[in-house]
C-alpha cells in the first residue's frame, strides 16, 4: 500500500515551495491536482515530470476510486489549486476516504493563505475560527455571520473579488464596525495587506476589488462579552429551567460571546 502525501504548493510565489514538497512531487507515482494547468506551471518550473491526473470538486466523485486504486499500487501526492490542500478544496474528501481504507496518510508543512494573512494582520493570533468560504447566497450568507456575530475569536474568511463587497456590507450590517485586514493576492506581485475597519475596507475596495482576499476580522469586542460572573448567573438560570449541561452550556454560548467549550469548562470547574 502507497502513501497519501498531503503537499502544500506556493499560493503566489513559487519560490515558496519546500525541498521537501518537490523531492516527494519527484518521486511518487502519481499526483492528485484540484488544477491540471496550476501543476502544470509548477511542474514545468522545477523539471518534474510525475503523472498528474486531476481531482476536483465536480470530479471528485468519479475520480476519487481510480486514486484510492492507485495508492494501493504506490504513493500518491494530492495538491490544490494553492497553499495546503484540504482547506476549501475537495482534498477533504479523498483524505477522508483514504483514511477510511487503512492508508497511511503523510502531510508536510508548507504555504496557508489563512495563517499567513492572520500573522500579518495584526490581531489576535492566540486563538482564532477559520471560517472559509461564506456562501454565495445572500440568505445563508447572513445567517453563517450571525452565527458568528458573538464569537470572541478571530475570524478568517476566504472571499472571491466579485463577492468581497457584498460580504463586506453584511458584516458591517451584522458584526458592527469591527477592525479587519484585507489581505489580497499574497505573496504575488501585486500583493496588498490592507487594515483599517469594516466600514473603511467596504469603502476602500467596495466594487473595484481584484483577486482574491483573505479577510481576518476582529472577534466580537470584550466590551460585548460577558465576565464570568454574568455567565455563570446565566448557567444557574438555564439549569433551574431543566436544561441539561450541555443545552444549558449552548444557549448560553449563543448570547455570551463565550464559546461553548469555555461555557461547558466554567460548568464543569463550578460542579468539581
């Protein structure tokens, strides 16, 4: 049985790729790419010349035996579009079924638009909710930041240019006027790494906006969220009600800007 390697591949600049990441590219039997024509140009940068076949979200369900057969064969590469496959790719998938066959499955460390637009934006960085790509849909778009609106945590968004300004006026509309970073086309030529508020970022980009964004917003604001005392009323409360630890730990979560697991921690340290 092969090996799942899980290799992260330059989001920009090509430079970014590790000698690891092209010594396994060289030498497995066949590599898995969300994009044909991207591994293409990164192949034909470095002299490699493994086999690529494609994998990708409107593939993905007919492609996904052929590869799972070729790792019994040998070692397989899966890479994305950019950056660590896995994150807002269909990588998930194969990972998971590969799991599921017995596969030993090897990540390398490499590029994340995510982490690297949170470790340049200048807010939180200790504890942070990677959330991805919202919807396209204007409805549940909406409802995923309301969801949200009280999480204390810093929150990442991936974000396509034709959709920033639209995601942009509904967190101003949901969220407040929190500080963001605007991080746009990283590592590329014409990177910009933008900060200033919500209110300021719709503003600045509003409908010119070109590439794509990683956005990393503010957590709701300690102003918003509740002391520990206030939280633990709120417990009391809920279980005088009938709720049990883990409803009553939920709904409290909802309104607190607590995250359930600190809210469940609190209940757990209360009754030890």
């Amino acid at each position: 049985m092969g090996i799942l390697y899980i290799v992260p591949t330059p989001i920009g600049n090509l430079d970014d790729i590790t000698l690891r990441a092209l010594k396994v590219l060289r030498e497995v039997n066949l590599i898995a790419a969300e994009d044909t024509r991207r591994a293409a140009i990164l192949l034909s940068h470095f002299d490699l010349h493994t086999p690529v076949t494609s994998y990708f979200e409107h593939n993905k369900l007919s492609k996904l035996e052929r590869i799972l057969s070729a790792l019994e064969q040998g070692d397989v590469a899966l890479i994305s579009e950019a950056g660590t496959p896995g994150l807002s790719d269909p990588g998930y998938e194969l990972i998971r079924a590969a799991i599921a066959r017995g596969q030993r499955i090897v990540p390398l460390p490499g590029a994340t638009a995510a982490i690297t637009a949170l470790v340049a934006s200048g807010l939180p960085t200790d504890s942070f909710v990677f959330v991805g790509f919202l919807s396209r849909k204007a409805g549940e778009r909406k409802r995923a930041l309301e969801q949200l609106k009280s999480e204390g945590r810093t929150l990442i968004f991936y974000e396509a240019p034709h959709r920033v300004g639209d995601t942009l006026a509904d967190m101003l509309e949901i969220f407040g006027d929190r500080s963001l970073c605007a991080a746009r086309e990283l590592t590329k030529v014409h990177e910009e790494i933008w900060r200033g508020t919500i209110a300021e970022a719709l503003q600045h980009f509003g409908a010119k906006a070109l590439g794509e964004f990683v956005l990393v917003v503010a957590g709701a604001l300690a102003a918003d969220r509740w002391d520990e005392a206030r939280v633990h009323a709120a417990l009391q409360v809920e279980l005088a009600a009938g709720a049990s630890a883990s409803e009553a730990a939920r709904q409290v979560a909802e309104v607190s800007g607590w995250h359930k697991r600190a809210v469940y921690a609190l209940l757990n340290k209360e009754g030890s």
